[in-house]
C-alpha cells in the first residue's frame, strides 16, 4: 500500500489491511461499479492483491459483477447481502460520528 494515501474512519477503526480498504472505497462509494484495475489505481493495493481479495470479496458476496464495459467486468456492493447490510448501517454510523464531531467543532469556534 502506498503510503500517502489517507485512510477513513473505517481502516483506523479495524485496521488498514487490503481487504478493508477496498471495503471502505467500495463502502463510501457505494451504487458506483469498479474493474478490479481501477480499484488497484485508487487504493493505491498492487493488482495481484486486488484480484485476490476481490475474489474474496466476490465468494463472500460482498461485492458482485455489475456489467461489463469493453473488455473490463466491473463490480459493486451487494446490497442484498445482509453482511453488507450491516458493513453499510456501521460506516454510516461512523459517517454520523464525524459530522457530529465537525459540527461540535464549529460550535465551539463561535
């Protein structure tokens, strides 16, 4: 992983391991589909650990093939899963966290 990538709440959480930062790309930018390339790209993973956890996540049915663009399968959250259920109810519990946090903040800068 490469270091200059800041990671979310999510990762400092349950720890910055491959398969969580793909989680928390796939987790924050859920309804948008992903080839296993361009999620190597963006988290920054090498591609052979990307295609291994992406195998992972596709057994486990965290994510699954959502259409195919030229040559290239993309992918995006099962939302049907109740795992996923659960993975998507906790990060927006942790998204909740954060604006309570910054809202807190700015109150007590007036």
């Amino acid at each position: 992983m490469t270091e200059n990538i800041e990671y979310g709440e999510f990762c400092k959480i349950l720890g910055v391991t491959p398969k969580n930062v793909i989680l928390e790309h796939f987790l924050a930018l859920r309804g948008i589909d992903y080839g296993i390339g361009d999620v190597a790209k963006i988290t920054g993973l090498n591609r052979a650990t990307t295609y291994t956890i992406m195998k992972e996540l596709i057994e486990q049915r965290i994510v699954k093939p959502s259409r195919i663009v030229g040559r290239t399968q993309l992918f995006k959250l099962d939302e049907s899963n109740p795992n996923v259920k659960k993975l998507i109810e906790m990060f927006n519990h942790l998204l909740d966290k954060i604006v309570d946090e910054h809202d807190h903040l700015l109150v007590e800068q007036e």
